[in-house]
C-alpha cells in the first residue's frame, strides 16, 4: 500500500505466476491514480519477461530488465527516449549484494540469485539468468553491517541458495558460507529461507544441529509427492530422496519445523497422482504447507502438456492441501504446548501485546506491561488460539 505521493515510483515486480503479474499491473495503475505526474519505472523480473507488455500500461515511464534495474539513477538522470531497456539474460552475470533493514527484528540478506535448473513450470531462469553468489567477504560484511543496526536475525535469500558458490573465484560452498557465517557477533539467529532437497546434504543438517546461530527451520520444496509428476516437472529427486531429508532432519531436531511447498493441478496430475500426493505429505512429519495452484506460465515446457487438469479441480486440491496443512500446523504447535521456548519479539501492534516466533518458527502472542520489541525472551507456550498462533505467558529475558 502506497502511503506518500512520490515523484518517483520504482515497482520491483515478481513474475512466478499468473496471479503475480496482473498483481503488478494493478500496482502500477495505482500507483499512477496516487500521482498522474509521477514517473513510473518498472523493474524485477516481470520487467525481464515482458518488457513490451508492460511498456503499454498507461503511466508507465521505463521499463528495465535484468541487467540494467541497478541503474535506475542513470536512466532518470538521462532522461531516455527508450521506454524499455533490457538485454539477453545470458548477459547478466554479475550479482548485486543487498540485505534488508526496514525491519527492526529481521533482515533478509541476498546471497544468490539465478538459477540453473530447468523446471518444465518454471520461467525464474529466464528472468534472473544463470546462478552466480556473492562472495564470502561481502556477505559476512553485511551480517556483521546487519548486527551493528541491532537487528537481531538474519534470513538467507536467493532464487537457489543450496548453489551458493556457483560463479566464484574461490572455493566455498553453502555449508561452508553457513559456518562463516555463524561465527558473526550481534547475530542471533540466521534462517534458511528455502533449499532444494537434492541440495540439503546430510552435512548441512548435522551442521545447523550444532550451530550457534542457525535455526532449527527448513523449508524445503516437493512440489508434487507423485515421483510420476515430478519427473514432467523436471525435478533432481524423487520422493524417496525427500521423504530421507525428512527422516535426516527429524531423527537430529526433533524440534525441527518443516515446511512444504507443493503444487497442485500440473497438467497429467490425475486423481491417483493427487491422492499419491496428499497421503505421501500426510505420511511426512512436516509442519506446514505452502500450497500453489499451477498456472499456465508462456515460455515454459509445461504449458503445451497434455493432460490440462481443469480450474475447478485445481482449487478444489488447493482446498485439500490447505486444510491438511492446518492440521499440520495444528499438530506441530500442539507439540510444544506446556513447553518454555526463546522468542524473538516483534513490534507491538496493540498496547502490551507482542508477537514473535521461536527459532522453530512457532508464532507466539502474549502479554507484557514493559517493552520487550526485539528482544530475545523466554515464553511458557499456553495453548493454541484461532488465529492458529500460540497464546504464551512471558517469564523473563534472554537477550536484550
């Protein structure tokens, strides 16, 4: 939500699905109604795919893609007569580090972008190129940049971070990163954003169980749970693999939370494909889902399958999965019930009520007389509410 009148706006837009990209040009309007005589510049990776389509949205001033949105001061100051400006994505190699710090409890770091893999669904290599990393020096700079503000977690970002490495001169990988990075004074907690299941190895998962600093939080992709589907997907595991991940995981942190994405109605997905799917995730102890319906993506190998799966039997699954990771969660959290857990604490939204997570990723609600905004307490969790957060009674600070 747009809550000034700017001159400028920059629409950094996501392209990963259908939904996604009418979601970008309904910003765009809007942020033209807001103000008709602003400049707009439209960057990101629907910038990348669809320049020329973008290019006629009424209001929209430039249009940049993948290689040139870091440039934006450049071409405002330059006043180009080009609309759009964008280059083969095979050109873009280089790799922009950035973190986040809006927020006074997290940021998220950049480590990676691009991607490697060919995913038939997919059109992210298209719109970020191929996977390159930021080096080791810079990233443990901006963590140690990141501590300084006061900001107690760090969430590691990319389009593929497992590939971490990739495009650089020295010779580190993601495990090798994480132990660099756990070494950083004023970080709390670091947090895995998500990490392919071909790409989460055994010694990562020993590593996260030692560490210091890293989160027992996984959120690791299936994308289908029939080894049939996953195969047209072009996925690098089948489900055995990922169920081995699970069991990895588990058998060290029982106290591991583990999410899912999954998605459903990808053309040849049968009823035995689905049902395949939803008994293959209710056999797994993971504690969340992030459902998607497919949507047809131009440029991609999926969308000329045959075997369409039609809308309506598309969101009748998403209601499926939907409701088994509920219970998923439901399950998860009511593990914990009459337990004492750390919890970062977020800004207050009503007097004396706080929310924040554990480090395995269980939202809290409590109450407090004192401030208690990005500190570390300890909290007896209570019982669970129907907000599906944890209602928790504060008993006495651990980090401050």
């Amino acid at each position: 939500d747009f809550e000034e009148k700017p001159d400028i706006f920059i629409i950094n837009t996501c392209s990963v699905t259908d939904f996604a990209d009418r979601k970008n040009r309904k910003i765009i309007r809007k942020a033209k109604k807001i103000n008709p005589q602003s400049k707009i510049v439209v960057i990101g990776c629907y910038a990348q795919l669809k320049p020329e389509e973008i290019s006629q949205i009424e209001g929209v001033d430039i249009v940049l893609g993948a290689g040139e949105k870091f440039n934006v001061d450049k071409y405002l100051k330059e006043n180009h007569s080009e609309k759009f400006i964008s280059c083969e994505i095979e050109d873009v190699t280089g790799f922009h580090s950035a973190y986040s710090f809006g927020d006074r409890t997290r940021s998220f770091l950049k480590i990676q972008t691009g991607c490697d893999y060919v995913c038939t669904y997919c059109t992210i290599p298209k719109a970020r190129g191929k996977s390159r990393s930021g080096s080791s020096e810079q990233i443990i700079q901006n963590a140690k940049d990141i501590a300084s503000k006061g900001i107690k977690e760090i969430v590691l970002t990319g389009v593929n971070i497992g590939d971490y490495g990739k495009g650089l001169d020295e010779d580190i990988d993601f495990l090798g990163l994480l132990k660099k990075l756990d070494t950083v004074d004023g970080i709390e907690r670091i947090r895995i954003s998500s990490i392919e299941p071909n790409l989460l190895t055994d010694e990562i998962i020993e590593f996260v169980a030692s560490s210091r600093s890293i989160v027992p939080h996984f959120h690791i992709p299936l994308q289908s749970g029939s080894d049939k589907i996953l195969q047209l997907m072009k996925r690098r595991y089948l489900r055995e693999l990922y169920a081995k991940r699970v069991e990895k995981v588990k058998e060290i942190m029982p106290h591991a939370c583990i999410g899912v994405d999954v998605i459903v109605g990808f053309p040849g997905e049968t009823n035995e494909e689905f049902v395949n799917t939803y008994n293959f995730i209710n056999s797994l102890d993971v504690s969340y889902l992030h459902v998607f319906t497919y949507s047809e993506r131009s440029g991609t190998e999926a969308v000329s399958m045959p075997g369409v799966v039609s809308v309506d039997i598309r969101r009748e699954r998403n209601t499926q999965l939907t409701s088994l990771s509920l219970k998923k969660k439901y399950a998860f959290y009511n593990d914990f019930i009459g337990s004492t857990r750390e919890v970062l604490v977020e800004k207050s939204k009503e007097p004396n009520i706080y929310t924040g997570f554990t480090d395995n990723y269980i939202k809290v609600k409590f109450y407090s007389p004192t401030n208690l905004e990005n500190q570390i307490v300890e909290v007896s969790l209570m019982d669970i509410n129907e907000d599906y957060m944890v209602n928790g009674e504060y008993e006495n600070i651990v980090v401050n």
